[in-house]
C-alpha cells in the first residue's frame, strides 16, 4: 500500500522547520559534513588546551584572557549577523562550529575548576 501524503499543518510546519534549524549543518556531501564536524572538534580542542597553554603566557592571567576571549567571539557573532543573509556559506558554518566547540570547552574546563 502506498502512504498518503502528509497534510499540511501548523504542526508539520513547525516540526519541519525544527529539524531544518537542528539537522541544517548536517546537509550536504561528505565533504561538507566532514569539515562542519572537524570543525567543532578542532575548536574543542582549541578551547581546552591553547587557553590552557595562553593562561600562562597572557599578561593578567586568567580574567583577562576570558575577557578577551569574549570579546573576541562575540565580535564573531556580531559580524555573522551582519553580513550573512538566510543560508550561511561553508565558511561561516565552519566559523560557528570553531566558536561552539571553543565555547563548549571553555564552559567545560570551568565546571572542572569549580568543583
């Protein structure tokens, strides 16, 4: 038997839109699958050894080079806003994943620090 066609509805509109906005980097080749995932993992790795290694080396120690890390991402995000229109590019969506997987670590060393 053939399924009949999904009627269209608020719902169905919604969860279709949900799982463009959740599974969107995940479209495409391999080839862009791989550097989105790459992506995120090479900025998780960024985050939980090279500030590791900066603390040190960043006159200040660690507030300033936390502040500096913030105003540098959020510079990223503000400049994404600007001059990215409906669908990001390859490059943008790898900047994200970089930023996201930098974030994660960050909050993630933290969590450690604190208990």
């Amino acid at each position: 038997m053939s399924r009949l066609p999904i009627q269209s509805t608020r719902f169905q509109r919604f969860s279709e839109r949900l799982t463009a906005v959740v599974l969107g980097n995940w479209r495409g080749n391999w080839r862009h699958r791989s550097s989105v995932l790459l992506a995120l993992l090479v900025g998780f790795y960024a985050g939980s050894n090279l500030t590791a290694y900066f603390v040190i080396v960043f006159p200040g120690g660690r507030p300033v080079l936390v502040l500096a890390l913030l105003v540098l991402l959020e510079l990223i995000v503000r400049l994404r806003g600007r001059l990215v229109s409906q669908t990001p590019g390859l490059a943008w969506v790898i900047t994200d994943n970089l930023r996201l997987g930098l974030v994660y670590a960050v909050v993630l060393e933290a969590f450690k620090l604190g208990s």
